[in-house]
C-alpha cells in the first residue's frame, strides 16, 4: 500500500466542538504508514511554528491526521 498525508489543524477549546480548518493534503506518496505517520509529526510542527506561539496557544490549534491509503504497490 502507498499512503498520503492528510492534515488538519484544529482548536481543541476546553467546553468547545472541536473546530478544523479545510484539511491539507501533502504530495507526499509514502511507501509505510510508518513514513507517513512520522512525517505527520513534522509537518504539523512547521504548520503551527507558521501560525505563531500566540495564536496557537490563544485558541488552543493543534492537528489531527491520517494517513490515507491511495493504492497498492506492485
């Protein structure tokens, strides 16, 4: 299987719905969903580094993913 990357960012307001802009998909093709999930983890920290320390801790954003499965190896 070969994965892609979905990502969203959120904000995770204590008493709150949980509120996610559009997701971002990453042109990545990933051979593992090892690879995938690993990358996740980087790229969700250079999408909230862009977003900045304040606003990020002001409305509590952090990011969910998933590793979709677009297909299988030959």
């Amino acid at each position: 299987m070969k994965f892609i990357l979905v990502l969203w960012v959120c904000s995770f307001l204590p008493g709150q719905p949980l509120v996610c802009f559009p997701p971002m998909k990453f042109p990545t093709i990933y051979n593992s969903w090892y690879e995938c999930s690993i990358d996740a983890h980087t790229q969700s920290k250079k999408v909230l580094s862009t977003i900045g320390f304040k606003r990020v801790n002001d409305i509590k954003m952090g990011t969910k993913y998933i590793c979709k499965e677009v297909g299988t190896s030959a």
